[in-house]
C-alpha cells in the first residue's frame, strides 16, 4: 500500500463553487455492495464487464443522465487503487486482480451514452460484519486503531484527524486516474446511537487528545464536517470544475443523530450539492411525509436532489401500511411533481438501478415521467 496525504496547499486555497447544472438532475444510484445491483461473482470478468455497460446504457435509454457508481463501499474499491484492496464483490475473494477496471469501464459506458457519472464512496463504513474476511492491505489491518466496532459493523472514526486525509488520498487518486464528473458520498458518518448511548463509541482519549475546549457533542459534529471540508477541497483542488455531493439522510433530525449538519456545511462553503434520502410516501400523514420531508431542504442556497425510494415498488416494502402507497407506481408520478413544483429543487435520484430497470417500472420511467427531455433549470443567484 503506497503512503496516502492530503496535498499540503488544499486548505488554503478557496476554490468558487462550481457552476449551477443546467438540467433536471436524473439520477440513478448504481450500488456494488454486496453485488445488489452490479456485479454477479459467479459471472467472469468479460460478462461483468458487458452488463455493467449494459445497466449504463439501459439507464440511458430510459432518459437517467447521471449515474453514482458506488466505487467504496467498506474500504474496498471498484477501481485500480494504492490505497484500498480490489472488491470482493468481484471475484470472491478481497484483494485479487478482476482483470478488468469497472470505474474505467462505467466512466467510458457513460460518457458514451451522453451521461454524467459521480464516483460513490461511503466515508466511514470498514465492513457490514467484522467476521468479513479482509485483505492484508485493508485499512482495518494497516491501521486497526481507527476502526470501531457497533453492534458487528465495523467504522472508520473520524476523531482521528489522519481519517480525513486517508479519505482524501482515495478522492485525490480518483480524480487523476478517471475522467469521473464528481464525487459523492452518502450518510456513512458516525452510527446512529451514539447520542443516547456513548458506551458504544470509545473515542474519550482521542476527545481528550484533540477536543480543543469543545464539548463531546460539538467535537463529533466539527470532525464530521472536516471530512465533508476536506474532500470538497480535494476535489475542487484537483479539478475545479468537478462537483462534489453528499447524500444525507432525508429528515434534519435524522442526519443530525449521525452528527452530520447539512446547514452549517452549506453556510460555510461546501459541498456543490445535496441528494436527501426521501424515502417517505406522499399520503403517509406525519411529518416524514415525501413533501414534509422535503420541505426541510429548502432555502439552502445548492442545488438539492430528492432521493427517491424506487426498492419500496417492491412487496416487502409495500406491504408495510406507512409504505402501502409505493405498490403502485403513480406515486412516484407524484412525489417527482412535488419536485418539480417545488423551485429549490433540482431534480431526484433513484435507489436503485435494479429497481428502476424491471420492465414495467422502466416503461413507466421512459413513458410517463420522463416522456418529455429534462427541464431547464435557471442558474441560483450568488
């Protein structure tokens, strides 16, 4: 593993916010984890590969012009790295060469289809389980004091201000080996919990060691938002005209428990973008509510792109009476009406791609919602 750093000069150049899109966002969320929308271990490479330009060119089709391929999701990539292992997801095993480099082939398969793609990380996630077999070179070996363990998953911590600059390195190595549009990364910041219960997170001596006169609560929000900080000023260090996005969780009070602050990170400069989750039917009656919900992200002063609930279409999900209303597709009719009408939003993003490209969900996708091109979106004032 080659020694990973943030470029000295980031933090002290202020880099202007990238320019505003000109389109309705379409998005789509490509996820790696655990194969759930791409790859298949049991397939070789040459059919990964052809189904991973596939899935790109269907979405297309359909009229999605951004895709976030998730490139990190548990200190693994989908990409030749220095710093992390290869995917197991790929061959089985962590660590061994696929033969091929999926971030190059999604970046190609995109580009060529007319649309944008955002490489996805999750921040601080190490492992679904810690009895997952790991590669010598995984960061839980390399540096097992930054690894934290909640109810068996596994986490980076952020109180190690050395988190934030090993996340850099894999942004930094990202954005000069691909041609990627951005960077995103979702809601994998501190564990939801640890705000009723500090007994699962030990980080009193490093609190301690680096809490600069600021209460436990606050320091855990300030480490939060240096790695928001950091990678957005990775980004726009390395490419200026890159954007970089977080997708928290749909309700304030919800990301806040992770000790993430959407607000101040956007008050003080950063990041080019948010994609809350709202995962909440229109008709749900409380204040989860999709347009209660996504009331709370207005007003902000970026660009906001609902995160659309497209696995609820399935019965698992739908069967729950909160969720009852996802059985039938029209309510994904409504809820992009309620972003459309709404002027501080900018379009939507769908979890997940394998949802929306069953059959009767992508007719209705390419037939109805998107059946006209995407609107014109004014640029925001400054």
């Amino acid at each position: 593993m080659k020694p990973y750093g943030i470029i000295a000069f980031l933090s002290l150049v202020c880099i202007p916010a990238a320019a505003q899109p000109a389109q309705e966002m379409r998005g789509a969320w490509i996820a790696t984890v655990g194969g759930i929308d791409w790859p298949a271990q049991e397939e070789n490479c040459f059919t990964q590969r052809a189904n991973l330009i596939d899935m790109i060119r269907d979405l297309g089709d359909m009229g999605c012009n951004t895709v976030f391929f998730q490139v990190v999701s548990e200190m693994d990539a989908m990409y030749s790295s220095d710093l992390l292992p290869w995917s197991r997801e790929l061959t089985g095993t962590e660590g061994e060469e696929p033969f091929f480099d999926p971030l190059s082939v999604a970046v190609m398969a995109a580009h060529e289809y007319g649309m944008k793609i955002h490489a996805w990380i999750n921040p601080l996630r190490v492992s679904r389980s810690d009895t997952t077999s790991r590669a010598p070179d995984c960061i839980k070996h390399v540096h097992p004091e930054w690894v934290k363990n909640v109810n068996g998953r596994e986490y980076l911590d952020p109180g190690y201000p050395e988190v934030a600059e090993f996340l850099s390195g894999i942004v930094s190595e990202i954005l000069t080996r691909y041609d990627v549009d951005g960077i995103h990364i979702d809601d994998y910041f501190y564990p939801d919990g640890l705000q009723k219960d500090d007994s699962l997170w030990d980080d009193g001596a490093l609190y301690k060691l680096h809490g600069g006169g600021k209460s436990l609560q606050e320091w855990r929000y300030c480490n939060i938002d240096r790695i928001v900080r950091t990678l957005y000023d990775t980004v726009h260090g390395i490419r200026p005209e890159a954007l970089f996005g977080v997708s928290p969780s749909g309700l304030m009070a919800n990301t806040s428990r992770l000790y993430a602050d959407p607000r101040r990170w956007v008050a003080e400069g950063y990041p080019d973008y948010l994609v809350p989750q709202i995962y909440w039917s229109t008709d749900r009656g409380d204040h989860a509510a999709f347009g209660s919900a996504l009331a709370q992200w207005k007003d902000l002063g970026v660009p906001v792109y609902a995160g659309l609930a497209a696995y609820k279409h399935e019965y698992p999900y739908y069967r729950n009476r909160k969720d009852a209303a996802f059985k039938d597709l029209g309510e994904f009719a409504k809820e992009i009406e309620v972003c459309r009408s709404s002027a501080y939003i900018n379009g939507h993003v769908w979890f997940r791609a394998r949802f929306i490209l069953k059959d009767d969900f992508r007719d209705y996708i390419s037939g109805t919602l998107y059946a006209e091109p995407p609107a014109q979106t004014p640029p925001k004032a400054e």
